[in-house]
C-alpha cells in the first residue's frame, strides 16, 4: 500500500483510496475484516487518526461497515435501493441524485457531464485570483441582481456568442436554471393563471408551475418547434401569462425551432401580450456546422425572459445561471430573487466572472463538444441498428440526448424496469408529458454521462429486450437477430 | 446629443441615458414637450424605433409621461428615486443592498458583518484542499440534501454547540437561511392557511409567506417571548400549519425565550399539533456568560422545523446553511429544494464541510464575540447617554442590534428621514410590524456593519434629532444638552 507523506492529497485520503481500489478489483471478500486502527497504523507509520478518518470515509462511501467493539468490514453489495418500483417522481429524485442509481449502472438517464471534462485547473486559478484579489470582500453580500462585473461579462458573453444585445441592468443572476424557473413563477404566476408549456416539456419546470397553482396547457411539439395550429386555437381561448419553451435541442425531444417559427412566435408574444420564457441549457452544443442562437437574439420588445444554465455546459456544482428581466418587472424580480435566496453566492460569481474575462470559455466549449461528438456519433450509430426493431429518432445534431420513439406496443416503463435490473438506467418518456397517459413509448437516452464502451454496452441491453418483446408478441414479425 | 454606433450599449439605451441626464441636469421645464419621434430620428440618424424605446423607457422609469395623439412631456417632480419617500418595501431592498445606501452613510441598517472579520485564510485553505482532494467531484450535483460527509458534520456542529441531535438524514442543506423559509413556504402553505409569527418579526419571512396567500396571525412579542396569552385565544380560533419563530435575539426585538416558554410552546405544539420553525442565525453570539440554545434543542418528537443561517455568524457571500427536518415531511421537502434549485452548491458544501472538521469554527466565534461585544458595549454606552430623551431599550447581552422603542411623540420614520439626510442609515421599526399601521416609534440600530467611531459619531445624528424634537415640541420638557 502506497502513502506518500510528501503529496498535497492527505493521508488519510491517499488511505482510503488505496482501500477503496483494493476492495473494488475484488482483493477482499464479502465481510471480510480490515485490519485494526492500531495495527494498519503502525504498519504503515502514519497516526491512528490517519487509519480513522479513512475508515470512516470508507464506510460514508458504503464500502464497509462498523460494528462497535468488534471492528471494520468490507461490505461488497453495497447500499441497495430497490428502483424497480418507484413511482414518476422517484424517477425525478433519482435523476437529481437524491435516490442513488447504482454506481455500476450505465447511466442513460442523467443528462449532465462527468467531471473529468470540467475545465477544474482554469476555474481553479479563477478561485485563487478572486481570494487573493478581493479577500474577505469576496464574501460579502452581492446585489441582489448579482456581482456587477458579473453582469457586465454576461453582456459580452451574450454578444459574442449569440449576437444578443442586453444591458447589464437586465440580468439577473440566478443559483441555476432551475431557480429563473421557481423565480418566474413567483413573479407571474397567481392561483388559476393560465400558461403554456410545450408537450412534453421538462418536468422540473411543470413542478414549479403546479405548485403555484397554475393551469398548464400543453401544445404538442413538432420537429420544427411547437404545433402552431394548436397554440392558435388554444391563445384564443385561454389568455396564458407566458409560454414557457426551449428553442435548441428541446428536452425531451432533440428538436430545434425553424427560424421561422422563432419569428412567429415573437410576433404572436406581442399580439396577444404574453411573456416567452427561452429556458436555454444546450444551445452551444451543436455538433454540425449549424451554430443556433436563442429565440431571444431576435427578441427587440423585452418580450422573452431568457434564462441560462451553466450546468450542462461548464459544472454543474457551481450553482450559477442568469436571466434577462424586462424593465417592467425588475422590481417584481428583484423581490421575487431576494424572498427566495437573497442572492447566489457571491464568491462564485467573482470567479466565473473571471473565468469569462480571462477568455476560458472558447477553449472549453470545443473541448467538450469534442467529446460529445464523439458520444453523439457512437450512440446514433448503435440506435441506427436497432430501426430494424420499428424505433424511430430524429438525429439532432446537437444536444445531450436522443428521443426514441418505441413501437405502441411497446410500455417504456417495463423497458425501464427490465434494463434496471440490467444496471441500465433510461428515462421514461412519461414523465415528461402533461396528460401522461397516453405517448407511454418514447424514452429519452442521454449520453452526457456515460463513456462510448457504455453506451454500446447500454443499448445491447435495449436490443435485448425489443428482440424479445419482438419474438414473443409479434409473430408476423421475426426481427433478424 | 451623443449616440455611438459602435457601443455595445443599445442605441434606445443610449439615447435614454442621455435625455434622462438633460432632465436630471434640469435642462427641461416641467411639462415640456420632447421633439417628435420622426424629427428626432432624423436628427440623430436612426430608426424611428429606437426613439421609440428610448421614450417608453424613459415614461417606464416615470420621466417623460405621453399624452395619446399629442407627445412625450417631461415630468419632474415624477418618480424619484429619492430615498426619503420610500415605501416599506424599498427600505428592504436598500438593507438589501439593491438600492444604494450612500457609501459615506454610517450604516446601523445592515445586521451583517463586515469583510475584516471574515476567516479568509482558513476558508482558502479549505477551498484549495478540496479542490486538490476532489478535483472535477468538487463540482457535480450532490445529492438534493446535501452533501452526506458535510451533513455528518452538521450532526456534530449540533452536537457540540447545543447539545443537539439529529441524525444527518434529517439534515436539508439550503443556501441560505431564507431559503429554509422559502422551502418552508413551498412545503407547508396552500392559499389561505393561518400561521402564527412573532410580532414584530423578520420581514423577509412575511414576504414569502405572503406571496404563498396564508393568513398571518401575528402574536406581540414580550420581554421572555411570545405573549401566551394571545397566543392561546388565537390557537383555539384558527388552527395555524406552524408558529414561525427566533428563540434567541429575536429580529428585531432582541429578546430571548425564557427557558419556561420554550418548554410550553413545545407543548402546545404536540397538543395543537403544528410545527414551530425556529429560525436561528444568532444563537451562538452571547456577550455573557449566559450561552444559549436553540428551542430544538429540546424536541425529542420532531415538532420544531431549525433553520440555520450562517450568513451573520460566518460569511453572507457562502450561501450555505441548513435545516432540520421532520421524517414525515422528507420527501415534500426534497422535491420543494429540487423545484427550487436542484441543490446547493457542492463545492462550497465541500469546503465549509473541511472547514468544520479542521476545527476552525470554535476559533472563529472565539474571535467575533470579541469584535462585537466591544461595539455592543460602545452603543449601549451611546445609548444609555439618550435615556434622558424618554427613550427605552432593553440589553440584550447578545445579537447584533439594539431595539430602541422612542418617546410615543416621535414618528420612526421622520428620524428615519432626518438621519438619511445626515448620511446615517438605520431601520424604521414599522416594517417589522404585521399591523404597521400602528407601532410607528421603534427603531433598530445595528452594530455589525459600524466601527466603534461610527457608532459614536452615528448616535450623536440620532440625538441631535431628539434633542430637536424636544425642544420643540415639549417645552415642559427641556433636557440638558
């Protein structure tokens, strides 16, 4: 066992990880008793402390267990939540990270990154500068509307990669996309107030909208952006406060608004006087040569509120987005962020700000567009096998993820239930409609998450079971095999 | 007139920025007409749009109104950011920080700390070891309530300072203390429910609980807590979801529960089955020997919700703090973060994670309790010097401000106007008051933000009034000056 005293990792990290890596290329068995705190401490000449805390992160970690008086164990199985039973919402809580998908699953259902793409060293100098530049100010309260060099960055950042014209007195920064959302529906939203959402949309903004006691209306999307014909019969019955959409990559389907259809959309927001709200977390992600911009780069009236998240396209642990605010409702805003949370950290956003200014962000976006091509390319190349088996997909291009459709016969949920007991994680495409009783047979892939040798490993799983629902169901059709 | 084409700034924004500079420089009379879009336009080569939005924004911020079919006037007296006529809310998001407090103001408003207390070093050093330990893990998703080694960590920081437990699965990591209160809120609250608070209270509580449509019961405050016996009439008329609460240097009152009340409202809890959220961000700064705890201290059934904010006592740019919660609201709980904002930042959970097990924090306090028992006891010098004035307060021997309660004569906020003008800030007691309509003689002074020097120069502002005032309008009365 390797500790070496002159790292910058503690020792009693180093300790665990040794542990830890012994324990998974199967050197122990199930129960098997680790040596005693004095002993492995002695052995090794570090302080008992030392063999302490590594133990305790071990058995944190699930990898041992104590039992008092008696010593420390391996335990091999693991922490073992049963999820072949949860309901929609578990789904939600294990895709957020609550509920634990096992760690050997591949994992198709999370659409964010895997830190070894986040740019830690640039973002780490970025850290350094701020607490050497501004000491304990640092730390201080920000304005609620955020950090103002921060603001003004976001400006830059806005013009230079999608030729959006907005005032640094129009942004506000938010912990995270999913906070523009909360803060929206704070602001807008009163019991009974009408709003519009694609169908299907992402679940975690119809949660904050039902909570608020909304009644949400879905219009179908179409491959080039919503259903245009519903969305007029619906405005004229119902005066929705605002649409809530994504124009590029939408979650779940992949599809991306027609210019078109974005200009449509404009006019018909200043016509019938309802808000836009752009909830933007993929647009920088194109993987051809046809870079998109938001809806709100064509926006001259202040009628889109455009809100971005960083979480897919830089790290999702930093916690920090924006939103533009229309001049009428800044005030309303700025209470609605301060009754929520005050303001985000002001710590983090000292050190994005730097991170933008000192021009990081280029070089990491062609990083991992890089590594997501490749992802991209792999998975559409294995679902290409599997058509013969009457799945259906758009190639997006671009984005995190690949929306299939199955045949009717097909229910997504017992496809999900068979590929966990396989450690494939995917998401039913239920959770993501509004009437979710019906279209049970779509799926959302993701490949944020997992590595080219899982996601062919991933989707033989997949064919596995499509071969046997085949075989067993549908006798007119024998699938080649 | 200057426009510049070649600015980032809109050209609307530009032009804008410079009428409202002609009015602000008294260059229009009252009333006066603007030139018309199209001659305007023409004047200054650009689209008649962009006089368009000049104009509207110009009438949004109330300098121009316009008169259909006829033009745009100049409006002088108009919306003023001129902070002596303020409404309640305004005055929130001053403290706030939105709207400025002039830099020279010796600032009594603000209850937070200032930079040069902050432990700046250790933080660092517990920023930069965790990025060295966990590298690209510092930054994905942890789980929705928080980080688990961080929570574990919580559990002892409860135990040691308090005498508390609680298991870590009963910790919820928040970011902030107020988002304890908006997830509460979330959790909690349907349109129309009753809940009880503490009157006067925080006002930021009042907020979220309002914009959620409850009914507020506000119960007066007494020298040793809540007035019993208004509370137990109240109880058997409206059954309240929870009693939202400060156990020990309640805002702004500064008094604390008497350990008998505490026990009798854990009673009245069990026996009137609501919740009692204690919001705690000042427990742990007593300038006697008496050390306090929190009322969860002494809930063995799960009846008291704890939100803890670090913000005053550590530093407010972390955003990180947490609450306890009830097992059979764990799930309601989890899912209103998640709708909120996902979860907390990560990395800043890691670092303050490594900051508690250093055993820094015990330091930390040590060190504070020192800074602010010396400006506690310069104001309350100050202050007792004013008791000739017929001015009142009680000494807290803790917390971070004085509850002054004025001669009945005096309207808080005419001081509060009379001190804005002498660059002395501080907070007019009536928005802390349910039914402001009364309670207009109180103020809070705070000592976190002021030095020593400016608590003497800053109190000497607040007697010249009084003395004043009692010239003036009490000749009976004529104090020694």
């Amino acid at each position: 066992m390797l500790i070496d005293k002159n790292l910058n990792t503690p020792l009693y990290i180093q300790l665990y990880e040794n542990i830890r890596n012994l324990i998974e290329e199967d050197n122990f068995k199930e129960g098997e008793k680790l040596p005693s705190i004095r002993s492995l401490a002695d052995k090794l000449d570090v302080n008992n402390i030392t063999v302490v805390n590594a133990y305790k992160l071990l058995e944190q970690e699930g990898y041992v267990y104590s039992i008092k008086g008696s010593g420390t164990y391996v335990r091999k199985t693991g922490y073992n939540m049963d999820i072949s039973y949860m309901e929609d919402g578990d789904i939600e809580l294990m895709i957020g990270g609550v509920l634990p998908i096992s760690k050997n699953s591949i994992n198709f259902a999370s659409v964010s990154p895997t830190p070894e793409i986040f740019p830690i060293e640039e973002f780490k100098q970025a850290l350094i500068e701020v607490l050497n530049r501004d000491k304990g100010s640092a730390f201080v309260y920000p304005e609620i509307n955020g950090y103002e060099p921060f603001r003004e960055s976001i400006t830059s950042f806005l013009h230079e990669n999608y030729n959006m014209t907005v005032d640094k007195e129009q942004i506000q920064v938010i912990s995270g996309g999913q906070q523009g959302i909360d803060i929206i529906t704070k602001t807008l939203i009163s019991q009974g107030d009408c709003i519009f959402v694609e169908n299907p949309t992402y679940s975690g903004a119809i949660a904050a909208f039902q909570s608020r006691g909304a009644k949400i209306m879905g219009v179908p999307m179409l491959e080039d952006g919503l259903d245009l014909d519903t969305f007029y019969k619906y405005i004229k019955r119902y005066r929705p406060k605002f649409l809530y959409m994504m124009t590029n990559y939408q979650s779940p389907t992949t599809y991306s608004y027609s210019e078109e259809k974005k200009k449509k959309l404009i006019e018909l927001s200043k016509k019938y006087n309802f808000y836009i709200i752009e909830d933007d977390f993929l647009t920088d992600l194109n993987y051809d040569n046809s870079k998109k911009t938001p809806l709100k780069s064509m926006d001259d009236l202040d009628q889109v509120i455009y809100i971005k998240s960083f979480s897919k396209i830089f790290m999702p642990g930093v916690r920090i987005g924006f939103m533009t605010v229309p001049q009428k409702l800044f005030k309303d805003i700025i209470r609605a962020k301060h009754t929520t949370d005050i303001s985000s950290s002001g710590f983090l956003q000292r050190a994005f700000d730097l991170y933008l200014r000192k021009g990081y962000w280029k070089k990491h976006i062609e990083t991992i567009k890089k590594v997501y091509t490749e992802k991209y390319n792999t998975m559409v190349e294995e679902l290409d096998r599997l058509k013969k088996y009457d799945i259906n997909f758009i190639k997006p291009n671009g984005g995190l993820s690949i929306w299939v459709k199955l045949p009717k016969e097909i229910d997504s949920i017992d496809l999900y239930n068979e590929c966990v007991e396989n450690n494939v994680a995917l998401v039913p495409g239920k959770i993501f409609f509004i009437d979710d009783s019906i279209y049970s047979n779509y799926i959302r892939l993701s490949f944020g998450a997992v590595s080219n040798e899982e996601i062919v490993q991933g989707i033989k799983i997949v064919e596995n079971y499509l071969r046997k629902k085949y075989n067993d169901d549908n006798n007119e059709y024998l699938p080649f095999v």
